[in-house]
C-alpha cells in the first residue's frame, strides 16, 4: 500500500512541476493570443494534481486531520477537473473557433457552464451523502454515484466534438485545421487517464495524461499562434511605416511648394514682416512633416493642433477670404497619430473649399465623452459621395483610417454630402488595448 501511493504521489509531483515549467514559460510571453485563458486552464490542472497527491497522502495519515484535508482535497479532486474541461472550453470556442454567432454563444454558454455549477452542488450534498466518494477511517471509497462524475466531464467533450467538427469542415486553413486536431489530443488523453482509472482502481493517471495534453497544446498550438501573432505584428509595423512615407510624400507635394513660395516672394516687396511670418510658418511646417518620418508614436493632440495652424496660416494667405477657420478646443489632454488632423483638414481645404466658388468654412472642433476623445473636422466644401470607393486623391484619408486603428485603436467616420460638405471624426478611445 506504501509504495503504491508513494509512486502515484511521484507521478503527481513530476506532473505539477512539468506543469509549472509551461505555465512559467507561457506567462513570460506576454501575448494576448488565449495566454491568460491557457494559463488560467494550467493552473486549475495544477490545482487537481496538488489535490490528488495531497488525498493519496492522506490515505497513509490516518488522523482526524488528515481525514477533513482528504474530504476536502477529493471535493477539489472531483471538481476542478470539470473546471478544466469548462475553461479549455472557453479557450477552444474564443480563440480557436473561427464561428460566433449569438445563438452560438448562448447555446455554449449553457452547455459550459451548466455542466461545472452542477457538479459544484452535487459535491457540496457529497459531504453528507457520499454519492460520489467518502472518507472512512482515512480510507477512501467511491460512492454509488461515482459516475455522474464522469457523466459532467463527457458532456463537456460531447459539445466540443460538436463544436470543433463544424470548424474543421468549415475552415480550408490547414494549420488551423492542425490547431483543431491537437485540441483533439488533449482530450483524447484525459478521457484515457479516466479510463485507466476505471479499470485498475487506485491506479489514477489522469493528472499525467492531463500534463501531456497541456504539454501538447503549448508546443503545437499556443507557440505557433503567438509566433504568427508576432510575424502578424511585425509586418503591421512594416506597413505601417511604409504609409508613413506616403502620407508625408502626399503632404508636401510640389505645387504647394510652389505656391507657397509665390506667395512669400510676392510679400517681400510689400510686406516684408508678413513674409518673414509665413517663412517662418513654412518651415515649422516642413520640419513637422520631417519629424513624423521618425516618429513611431502617437503625439499630443497640441502638438498636431500646432502644425495644422501653420498649415493653415499658409493657406489663408493663399485663398484670403475665400476660407475662415474655427476652433472649438474643448479638451487636449490626450494622443493621435502625428499628421492624421493635418490630412483632414488639407482634406478640407483642397477638395471641399478650393472648387468651392462661393466662400467657405473649416471648423476644428474635440469634444469627449466617457469612452472617447473626439477630433472633428467639418467644412462646408463641395462635398463628395461617401458610397463610392475613394479615389488616388484621398490616400490620406485611408492612410489615416489605417494608422488610427493600427497606433490608437482609433476609428475614422466620414460623412459627405455633395454640395452641403463632410464632417471627419477621429473616435479616439480612452481605454486603448
């Protein structure tokens, strides 16, 4: 009797520490791909194999004590395992399920949890009934129900082989049909732990079993889709810089140059203040532009606020009356992509009040509400139709789109009507993934 429970208590402690080693090298990877819900399964299975090898020791330590921490490892024994199935579960339908649907969510959310809640009650009557297992003079014995037990965990791979099937056959993605097929493995394994105990009792594998799905799943499914989340990153941040050039590109364009210049040379005869005003605009201006070719990061919204001044202290010495501008500063405190309020309003200026031929307007305007900052910039241009797919001349725009998502989590909403004018709105969130 010793040796027997010293070599399952052996089997259980090698199992706890090969689970500590993936969980401490899962948590060191730090990347938002299942990790906390993996992690989160390898330690609920660390609970169970404690749980298990503290019940075979009390099996040796017949004293009261021993027999209340026997009772209590066994309810944790008999329950955290159907906790385990319940978050893998979680894990395979949130981040390996290709389908969400809000049927499909409701039906797994019973389907999961009902499952867990039962046996958490069946357990808590077990301490005076002994369904499933009881304790007598430190000796262990399984209850007339011991089964039911079993019963909660097939119901849990039941609606997984129902959920994966219909992934597998959906999906023509060959690696996420692998990722599938290893989720397979992990539940092939403890329901063969679960069997052995069946079969040769006092002989319980299942913690084992369970270490080598875990095992599994790290080496072939979370390594591989944190590597593609990484490759993923990173050509993200490749183009991200490769837009960067372009809208710089797209802000300083020749005939802009050109006019400015005329405008300044035409103001050194008879404005030479005026003149050494707009140089000096000018080259705040192109050196801001320069800058955000080097810049990775969001900047402050003064500093964007500060170039698009400068632009448009330009513009208005070009157009004159033909455009006013309006600020409605509400709040500052908070980043955006370098350039991205630039885009819109030259945006503005170019394609809603230059074809314009009676005079025209560009408001700048921010506002917040308790989830975002708002940047708004809305003229009373000539407008375009928002239905049709934009055009060479409105890179910026999408550029600007991609960065906001890609540096802030942001989002740009565009509304146009022909002839009335467009509002632009930055929805920058406050809480940013």
């Amino acid at each position: 009797m010793y040796s027997e429970v010293m070599m399952l208590v052996s089997v259980d402690l090698i199992s706890i520490i090969g689970e500590l080693i993936v969980l401490s090298n899962s948590i060191r990877n730090k990347k938002d791909v299942g990790q906390p819900v993996f992690n989160t399964m390898i330690a609920s299975l660390i609970i169970v194999t404690f749980t298990d090898l503290l019940s075979w020791f009390c099996m040796v330590v017949k004293t009261n004590f021993g027999i209340f921490v026997g009772s209590v490892a066994g309810f944790c024994n008999y329950l955290f395992p159907n906790v385990s199935w319940w978050i893998w579960l979680i894990y395979a339908y949130s981040f390996i399920s290709l389908v969400h649907t809000r049927g499909r969510a409701k039906a797994f959310f019973f389907c999961s949890s009902f499952p867990t809640l039962l046996s958490f009650v069946c357990l808590i009557i077990n301490f005076n009934t002994g369904i499933f297992f009881s304790y007598v003079d430190g000796v262990y014995t399984r209850g007339d129900y011991y089964w039911i037990n079993t019963i909660f965990s097939l119901t849990y791979i039941i609606w997984f082989i129902i959920l994966m099937v219909m992934d597998y056959r959906r999906t023509e993605d060959k690696k996420h049909k692998k990722h599938i097929l290893y989720l397979f493995g992990f539940c092939i394994l403890p329901v063969l732990g679960l069997l052995s105990e069946q079969i040769f009792f006092g002989m319980y594998f299942a913690p084992a079993f369970s270490f080598l799905g875990v095992l599994m799943i790290y080496i072939n499914v979370q390594k591989e889709r944190i590597t593609d989340a990484e490759a993923e990153k990173e050509a993200a941040k490749a183009e991200l810089e490769g837009e960067k050039v372009k809208v710089m590109l797209s802000q300083i364009k020749p005939h802009f140059l050109f006019n400015t210049l005329n405008i300044i040379r035409s103001l050194i005869t008879r404005s030479p203040n005026t003149a050494v005003e707009a140089i000096d605009h000018f080259a705040d201006y192109l050196r801001e532009n320069m800058t955000s070719l080097e810049n990775v990061r969001c900047v402050s919204f003064t500093e964007e606020l500060h170039h698009v001044e400068n632009y448009l202290y330009i513009e208005k010495l070009r157009f004159q009356d033909h455009i006013s501008v309006e600020y409605d500063i509400n709040c500052v405190d908070f980043l955006l992509p370098p350039l991205s309020l630039q885009i819109l309003v030259e945006n503005a200026v170019k394609h809603g009040i230059s074809p314009k031929e009676e005079n025209g307007y560009v408001k700048i305007r921010t506002t917040e509400d308790s989830d975002f900052f708002m940047v708004v910039c809305e003229d009373n241009g000539v407008g375009f139709d928002t239905d049709k797919k934009f055009s060479n001349d409105h890179v910026g725009l999408r550029n600007t789109r991609m960065r906001l998502h890609t540096m802030c989590n942001g989002e740009l909403v565009i509304t146009s009507t022909p002839n009335v004018g467009t509002k632009a709105v930055m929805l920058i969130p406050k809480r940013q993934k």
